[in-house]
C-alpha cells in the first residue's frame, strides 16, 4: 500500500469558515475498484473535497488489489453529500469491464460504509447509509445493496456474502434471481459502475499479513481457520490471496475491541509457524483508532510503514481546519496568495452567512409568517452561494498559480509562453467573475432581507449587503486587471464587458439596501 501524504491544500478556505464547530461527525471509507491510475484518483479526491466541511483524512491505493480506500470525516448531512458525489464520480470514470485486480469487488464504488465517530451512533449512520442508498439507486441507476448494521436481511449483513460472485456473476443474476434484488435501483447491473454496497458499521480495521514460506493454499487455510465464519476469532473476515509473488492472509477486523490487532497477528502467526512457515510482516490499510493499539507495538506487529500517520486521532489533529486568525496571516504575508481575490470571496461568503442568519431570525417569528415561505428559500439560497464562494476563494488562490508558472516558461519558447499565459490568465479572469455573479446575487438577497426582514437584523442585512457589495467591486478589479495581462485581449472583452454590467447590478442592490436600512433605523 501507499500511504498518500496529507492531501489538504495549507490555504484550503472551504475549510476555513465553512466547517463548523459541531458535535456531530461520522467517518466514511469508500472503497473503490481503481488502484493504478493516479489520474483517477486525484478526480476521485476532488469529487470528496468539492462538499464544504468535509476533511480527507487518507487515501490508499494498492496496484496489485487495484483498489483504493478514501477515508474522510464529517457532519453526517455533509458525508452523505461527500458519498454521492465521488460515487457519481467513479461511475464516469471507472468500468467494471476492463478491471482485473486481486481483491474481490463489483462495482466502480464497490463499498461505501458510515461510521459514527463523536456523538452519533450505529442507528445515525444506518439512516444516512439508507439515504445514499436511495439517492445512488434514484440518481445513478446502480443498484445497492444494503449491508452491516444497515442491512434489510441477515444474510446480507457480511459484505463477503453480499459481493460472492462479484462484478461477472452479478451481472447475470441481477434481475433473473429474486434472492439477488438490490434494496435500491434497478433490477439490473449498471453496465460499467456494477452494484455497490452500502452500509453501517462499527470501526474496521483492514490488516494484512504476509507470510514467509508457505504459499496461497497456507494462506487460505490459514485465513479460514481464523475467521468467524469458519469459528475462529470474532469479529474477523479473512482470505488468503497473493499478492506480488507473497501468500497473504487478508482481513477485516470487524470490532477492534473485540479483536485487536496483536490477538489477530498472534493467531496468524502461530497458524503459520505450526506448517513450519512464519509471519514475514504486516500492514494496516487505512486508518485505526488508538485504543486498537494499546496493547501492541510496530515491533510486535512487524509493521514495515511507522504506525503513527495510521492512526485516526492523528489525522483528524492534522487537517484541522485553519483559524481566521491563519488565514489573516497568510493575506497579510509577503506571498502573492492568497490575495484580493480570495479576499473578495471571503468578504462575500461573510455576506452570505450574514443574509443567512438574518433569515433564520426572519423564520419562526409570527410577526414575519407572511414572508417565511421567501425566507426559507433565501436561506437554502444563501448557504450554498457561501459554500460556492469559499470554493471560489480556493480556486482563485490556485488560478494565480497557474499564472505563476506559465510565466515560468523559458522566453525562448515564444509560442509556448504565449499560449500558456493566455489560457492561464483567461482562467484567472473567470474565476473572479464567477466570484462577481455570485456576490451580484448576494447582494440582491441582502437587499431583500434589509427590506422585509425581521427589523431588530435590518444592520445585519446592510452590512451583508456592504460586504457583497465590496467583493464584487474587488472581483471585478481581479476580472480587469487579468484581462488587461493578456497577449491578445480580444477574448477578454466580453469577461470585462459582463463585469460591468454585473457589478452595476450588485451596487444597485447596495444601494436598496441601505436606503432601508436608513428608513428602518432613522437618524
């Protein structure tokens, strides 16, 4: 396996004010059927990291299983959003048709399990298991198939059980055996994204141990006598596999604290020592809780990889989301990133909660009944132009280095140079304008909130209307000043031509907006 370094960007402004101080969180581990195209798994990453709020704690591809595990933590509305979306992902990207691998597996998505992780339960993540469920089976036409806790029968409760057959036999009996009828979708395979299982579950740790002498039958010998299924250890799944040339005994610990990680090691040791072979070493795949390790050492459990980047506790102290008080520290340093730009997209998603709280104030009060139909549809409205800003202010910072280094290349390379600069600049151009549409609309919503709003927030709507007001002249500035850069400025003009006008409309907004609030406060 390789253990991919923290894959947060350092000025990752989706996280900096979008990702609430909350009591709720669940872990999400899709596993997918993809482990050697680097390319893939980056557009897999961006689908997870696209939903505000959301933290990649790991990733972990493995060639030889040709399958990679995501691990991510989140509010549980914020995870199911995060699910569905790389699961749409990998139905595009991905086809069952043309992967072979050496882990068992039938669809693009093969598994997708919810974990709870502080203050939320086994029962929480069987309820978002059956809403993506739904959702993949509606949306995406793949059949699922509802495991672990969230499973509708007991034979579908083992995931082995559920994929037996994989993506070929499902194929063929999807839609003919009733016994195989998915819980969500069609009555058919997808023809590429296969099926995938959905589910809920306690913490899993998948590990594996390579043995050093015996080959592939001691491996599934060893496998089937320390499985659960087979009475051995509790709480295990184990199959024996090679891997690289390696025999393999391959298992998920089900319930770390039933069966910890030395107890499944020692088993398998001792199994292979009685055939006169020996435990080579071990890996752990993915992430485990630290309780899983307070009775066990590296050393013990021959671990090639140091233990500490798999620890869960780690990882979530890792990719903490950065404070304001960072954030200001990075405008205000000497580095061209993040600047006015993301600025402007700050200001404006501020702007945005501003509008989004005036609403909630606005929602609830018989004073306003009249009007809390408009306001609950101007909230939904204004919390996802915040998280569009935030991913806007995020884009930005990026577009500017994609400016960097197009100006990187060698003058001597006229053409090249030239080409690069333009595309680079033309995406620095739009990226701004897109910030400038989004605060127009801002803007329009704080104007609306300032009029007929509940009066004891009408300031707050004028200084949400002043911020969205403010982020557009800056967007705007950003719009025009990369058009002006450019080599050849004729495909500039419209972008500059629909700032204009754009940003007319946002200080028309402004200007609504205080005039009521000036009516509402008086002198």
């Amino acid at each position: 396996m390789t253990l991919w370094a923290n894959p947060i960007h350092p000025i990752n402004l989706i996280h900096l004010l979008s990702f609430p101080t909350m009591s709720k969180l669940v872990e999400c581990v899709p596993n997918f059927s993809e482990g050697r195209d680097q390319g893939i798994l980056d557009m897999l990453k961006a689908a997870i990291t696209s939903v505000p709020a959301v933290r990649l704690l790991d990733v972990q591809a493995d060639g030889d299983h040709h399958r990679s595990v995501f691990t991510f933590v989140a509010a549980p509305d914020a995870a199911l959003e995060a699910a569905f979306r790389v699961t749409k992902r990998a139905s595009e990207l991905i086809d069952l048709r043309n992967h072979k691998g050496e882990h068992p597996r039938m669809g693009a998505t093969d598994v997708v399990p919810f974990v709870p992780v502080v203050d939320t339960s086994i029962d929480d993540c069987v309820a978002l298991a059956r809403r993506l469920a739904e959702r993949v089976g509606a949306e995406l036409q793949i059949p699922v198939f509802l495991y672990g806790k969230a499973a509708t029968r007991p034979e579908r409760e083992r995931l082995p059980d559920v994929r037996k057959g994989e993506f070929e036999a499902l194929r063929a009996q999807i839609g003919t055996d009733a016994s195989k009828d998915p819980d969500f979708g069609p009555k058919r395979i997808h023809v590429s994204a296969g099926a995938t299982a959905i589910g809920a579950r306690p913490f899993l740790v998948a590990y594996n141990i390579y043995l050093k002498g015996g080959d592939e039958a001691l491996a599934k010998a060893i496998a089937k006598k320390i499985r659960t299924s087979s009475g051995g250890l509790p709480a295990v799944q184990a199959m024996g596999i090679t891997v690289a040339g390696v025999p393999q005994v391959s298992m998920n610990l089900v319930d770390v604290d039933v069966t910890p990680l030395h107890v499944a090691f020692d088993a398998v040791r001792q199994a292979a020592q009685a055939a006169g072979a020996d435990v080579d070493w071990s890996e752990i795949v993915g992430l485990v809780p630290e309780r899983a390790l307070r009775s066990t050492t590296e050393s013990h459990l021959r671990l090639k990889e140091p233990i500490l980047p798999h620890v869960l506790e780690n990882k979530v102290r890792e990719v903490a989301p950065p404070t304001v008080d960072g954030f200001l520290d990075q405008v205000a340093s000497a580095m061209p990133t993040p600047g006015g730009g993301t600025a402007s997209a700050v200001a404006g998603a501020l702007a945005a909660a501003l509008v989004a709280m005036v609403s909630r104030l606005t929602i609830g009060r018989k004073k306003y009944a009249e009007v809390e139909p408009e306001f609950t549809g101007i909230l939904e409205r204004a919390e996802a132009l915040r998280a569009q800003l935030m991913q806007l202010g995020a884009e930005d910072a990026a577009s500017f280095d994609a400016v960097t280094k197009a100006y990187a290349v060698p003058k001597e390379k006229t053409e090249e140079r030239t080409a690069a600069i333009q595309a680079a600049l033309l995406g620095a151009s739009r990226v701004p304008l897109q910030t400038l549409r989004v605060c127009r609309e801002v803007a329009a919503l704080a104007a609306r909130a300032a009029k007929v709003g509940n009066r004891n927030a009408v300031s707050d709507a004028g200084v949400a209307a002043l911020l969205a007001g403010a982020a557009a002249r800056g967007a705007a500035y950003n719009v025009r000043i990369n058009v002006a850069a450019l080599p050849d400025k004729m495909p500039g003009h419209a972008l500059a031509d629909e700032a204009v006008g754009l940003l007319r409309e946002a200080d028309g907004a402004v200007d609504r907006a205080t005039k009521a609030v000036e009516a509402a406060i008086g002198a």
